[in-house]
C-alpha cells in the first residue's frame, strides 16, 4: 500500500530560501576583495625600485618605516629615534633575530637610513632588510 502525500497551497513551504545569504556573501567578498590591498603599512612611503628578487617570508616581520619628512614609525607608530631599539626589543620579545624591513622613502637622505640600519644590526639584529619596489620598465 503506497501512500501518496499531498501538500494544499495552505501549507507552510518548508524549505529554506538560500538566495538572499548567498547574494550577501558574494558582495561581502567583493567588498573584502576591493579593501584587501589598503591593509598594508599605515605610513606613506615613496620606495625606490629594484630589480632584485623578493626575499621568502616565514613569519611576520617588523617595519620600519622613514618618511619623507625623516619621521621613523614601527609598523603604524611614530617612535623617536633615540628609543628605537628599546621599541624593537620590546615587540619582538629581546629575539634578535626576528626579521626587520627598512622601508626608507626615496627622497630622503640615504644615509639616514643606512645610520638607522647600522644602528639595528650594532644592537645585534642579524635579519635587516632594505625594502623597494619591483623595477618598472619604462
């Protein structure tokens, strides 16, 4: 005996309309993937270019950051210069090799950056990098 069920157009539909939580989804994926690439380092640097290969990462660096102006920043912070090894050994824990990028801005005098990388690797950090961007051929 087979027994036939039979739904009257009175009964409840009860099923879950999923339409509307994937159309949310997609723009939330829009908008994360439109904002990703603003997530980087707060301070704005004009880097010089390089056609050297980028260096692989394994954990997550520190910045250090010289504007135009010759303001220094640790990741987003503005630090004075006298206090910047005791910032950098406070963050990374006195580990001195925790990998450290130098990003100086393009019209600043190189040699305040090499002062500040020669003072870096003088308190025995041993991973200081130079950051640039990839060459652009012209």
């Amino acid at each position: 005996m087979a027994f036939k069920i039979h739904r009257s157009s009175k009964d409840p539909i009860s099923e879950i309309n999923v339409t509307p939580f994937v159309d949310v989804m997609l723009v939330l994926l829009i908008i994360f993937m439109v904002t990703a690439p603003f997530l980087t380092v707060g301070v704005q640097v004009d880097l010089p270019e390089s056609s050297a290969d980028s260096l692989p990462d394994e954990q997550e660096p520190l910045t250090l950051s010289i504007n135009s102006k010759g303001e220094i920043f640790i990741q987003e912070s503005q630090v004075e210069f006298d206090k910047i090894i005791a910032k950098i050994l406070a963050i990374a824990k006195n580990r001195t090799d925790t990998r450290i990028y130098v990003r100086g801005d393009k019209t600043i005098n190189y040699g305040r950056v090499l002062e500040i990388m020669g003072m870096l690797s003088g308190s025995g950090f041993t991973k200081v990098a130079l950051i640039s961007e990839p060459y652009k051929e012209r």
